[in-house]
C-alpha cells in the first residue's frame, strides 16, 4: 500500500469510526435536500473534519483528481503542494483564500452553494489553512452579495480557531475575482490582475505564500478530506471522479443550478432543467463555446470529452438560446462586454478586445470585410495579453466564427446581405463590466436549485 493509500484509509476510518458515511452512490453531495444551512444539520450529515499534513492534504487530492472548479481546471493537489513547499523555502506562513465571488454573470453555482451549504465551503478553507501552517483565511465575496451574510451567520455559528477567517467584499467586476487581481486587492486596493508571472503561491497576500481556490473546490475538498478517494470516486468517470455544480439558464423551462456525477450526457443534464434537445447553447461561460445541442446531447459533462467535442467546462455553465436566437447577436453583445471589463495594462486588452468586439458588430450589420479582419486579429491577440482575459474573448470569438461559416452559415448569409435576422431577444445574462454604465444589465436576481439524487456508474 502507498503512502497515499495509507493516508486516504486512515482518515476514512478516521471518519467512518465516529460517524456513519454518506451514500457515496448519491449525486446530491453539496446541496442535499432537506438539510438547512445551520452548523448543526451540517454536523448531523457529514460529522467532525478530520486532522491532516500538507503531504497527506496533497497526496489525497491528487490521488483524487480533484480539478479546480473556478473555470481554469487546475489540480488542486498540484495547488497545495506548491504552497506547501513556498512555505518551507520562505518560512513563513501560509494564506488561504476562498473565491466566493462568481465573476462570470452567467454562473450562480457558487452562490447557490454558499447559501445552502456555507459550511462546507468553511471546512474547506480551515483544513486547507490547518494543513499548510496558515494563519489566516480570506472568504472573498462581490460586493453586496447574498453570499457574504450567508458566510458571516455561519462564521458566527462557529467555535472560535486559531486561524483568522473574515469575509471581504471585493468589486463586482468581472476581472476583480480572477486569483492574482484577488491577491493584488487584498494587498493595494487594485482589484486588476497582477500578470501571469506573479507567483501568488510563493509571494502572495502579505508577501506570504498563498491558496486560492473556488468556493465549489473547497467544498469537494472537504468531502474527500472527510471521506477519502474511493467514496469520492464512487461517482463520475475515471478520469475525473466525483460531482459538479452546473448552472442551467437562458431558454429552459427550469433555470437552476444542478449537480450532476462527471460523464452525464448534457441532454440528462439539460433535460432536467427542462430546456430544448435543438439548438444552440454557450458553454461554459463568457469565455466559453458555441456547441449544437443535437450534436452534442450524448457527450458526457467532463473536461474531457467536453473538450474533445469542441466545447468546454469554464465556469459549469450552459446558457440555451431560445430557437431562432442569434450566435453572432450574442457573441457580439459578449465581446463588447469583454472589451468594457477589461482592466487596460496591456496592449490585446485596450485595442485588441475593442477592436474584434467592433468588427463583431459590424459583421452582424452586414460589413464583409469585419469576416476577414477578425481572422486576421484574434491569433495576433491570443496569449499575447497580460492575463488571461483576452485568450477568453479570443476563444468565444473564434467559435462563434467556426459555427457562423458552416453550420450558421446561411443565417451568416442573411446578415452580410443586409436582412439581418429575426433573432430572439437577447439571452446571455450579462453583469457589470469594469465600471457601471448607466442603463447596464445587472447580475441575475436568483436562481433555483434542481436537486438530483440518482446513480451513476
């Protein structure tokens, strides 16, 4: 037996001993039904958090498999075992951020979970803290969010620890919750990302060596560190073990947030939510892919095979157009919002996302010449900016450029022949971008809660 095996047995029996173990066949894992937020009913489903090591913490989440769930798809183990190692060489201790934030407007999963499962997303946060050495956790949420008074009635259910834990509000825009800009606002006030070279897991909040992870990860960090590896993979596909969070919207009968094992084909997932079998569909996010529901319907929700089917997991959102609704309305509408969130320290973002956000617009008003210079822009602007922002533009862009010039092309033809299209009102929800703008969509009111309890194999 490994080490890895040893440390995944002794902290499941650690558990098992004190506590019965949760169905691991059951798919409502982080919003179980018929259990409310209080720490009490928290305790009564899951039990006490076990103790750990930095080694242990990493080995089980690798051996796991534990991806990121914020949009970038990192292994969290990889994660915890780079901080772990910075605060060896450094000496110092550790920070572990929770990013509550949810900055793309098109998912609600983190403020779903937030509200109806706050502790588990705390547990999360003090075992990562406890297993690094920190001394301080960080529960970083919008301003004015639903989720920040759900944390705070949780926090004060809570015995006091030795760790430091606060809630701080952070801009709502859409680049502020992206991890450096998180780290560069706690140190400066300067919710704009400091760049891809900036260490934040060695020089971080405070100079320290620092963890950021989405709220939905240190949630399912959480349950593996409580349950182990093999309840964890009870569930999902070999190569992605485990549940997720989707958030369901635009033309569906039941918008909502879903959790679904990974390998569920996309029609179970959006069949739930009641929403059409035809048609066209944003996966995954403002930096997301154009996919064709038909075309798509029985690929399996995993980063995988999502990817090997040209589309993406991103943030675990899929945004339905109602029929006749228009991919090149609506990316046009998207890029333009990229263009106005972005944080202007680099060249791609203060005239590149301009400049395809407006040829965009000028495609869908019928200038065959904006088909061309889009071509020629986005490989000159993709992975020349300072973070990521850019790339994701570029990527949406592009995709909508694939489906527009084959499978959207006749709907194509009717815009550059000046007919335009009868589209649908639009549907991509939409938030603020780097500053409010008079008459600016707002973030969605709410969502509801589709729960699942079925198995998967």
């Amino acid at each position: 037996m490994t080490a890895t095996e040893l440390a995944t047995g002794a902290l499941a029996l650690n558990f098992i001993i004190g506590h019965a173990m949760p169905d691991p066949y059951a798919t409502d894992r982080l919003l179980p039904s018929g259990w409310s937020p209080s720490l009490a009913d928290h305790l009564a489903r899951l039990g006490p958090m076990p103790r750990t090591t930095p080694a242990q913490l990493a080995g089980l989440l690798q051996a796991a498999g534990l991806l990121g769930r914020g949009g970038a798809g990192f292994p969290t183990g990889r994660k915890v075992s780079a901080v772990a190692a910075a605060v060896i060489s450094k000496r110092l201790p550790a920070v572990v951020v929770a990013n509550c934030c949810e900055g793309d407007p098109t998912s609600l999963k983190d403020r779903v979970l937030v509200e109806r499962s706050p502790h588990l997303v705390i547990d999360g946060a003090l075992h990562a803290a406890e297993a690094l050495g920190a001394d301080r956790v960080v529960l970083a949420v919008h301003d004015d969010s639903p989720a920040r008074f759900a944390l705070a009635a949780a926090l004060a259910e809570r015995p006091q620890t030795s760790c430091e834990v606060t809630v701080v509000e952070i801009p709502d825009r859409y680049i502020a919750s992206e991890a450096t800009a998180l780290v560069r606002y706690l140190n400066s006030g300067d919710a704009r990302p400091a760049g891809r070279l900036v260490p934040i897991w060695e020089t971080g909040v405070g100079g320290r060596p620092t963890l950021v992870d989405n709220a939905e990860t240190l949630a399912q960090l959480a349950l593996i560190a409580r349950f182990g590896t093999g309840w964890f993979g009870a569930v999902g596909t070999a190569t992605e073990p485990g549940t997720s969070l989707i958030t369901v919207g635009g033309a569906v009968q039941r918008p909502g947030v879903v959790e679904v094992a990974h390998g569920t084909p996309l029609a179970s997932v959006l069949g739930r939510a009641g929403a059409p079998s035809a048609g066209w569909a944003l996966l995954g996010g403002l930096a997301g892919r154009w996919v064709d529901l038909s075309a798509v319907a029985g690929v399996g929700f995993s980063t995988a095979e999502l990817a090997a089917a040209g589309g993406t997991r991103g943030v675990g959102s899929i945004i339905v157009l109602p029929p006749g609704g228009c991919v090149l309305g609506e990316t046009a509408r998207i890029l333009r919002y990229h263009a106005d969130a972005g944080a202007r320290q680099c060249g791609p973002c203060m005239f590149g996302l301009p400049a395809i956000a407006a040829d965009m617009i000028a495609l869908g008003s019928g200038d065959r010449g904006a088909l061309d210079r889009l071509r020629r822009r986005l490989p000159v602007i993709n992975g020349r900016g300072g973070c990521g922002h850019p790339d994701g533009a570029v990527a949406l862009a592009a995709s909508a450029l694939a489906v527009l010039t084959t499978r959207e092309s006749g709907h194509l033809h009717q815009h550059l022949t000046g007919g335009g299209c009868q589209a649908q009102p639009v549907v991509v929800p939409l938030g603020w971008a780097s500053a409010p703008r008079p008459g600016a969509p707002s973030r969605p009111a709410g969502s509801a809660i589709i729960n699942s309890t079925g198995r998967h194999s």
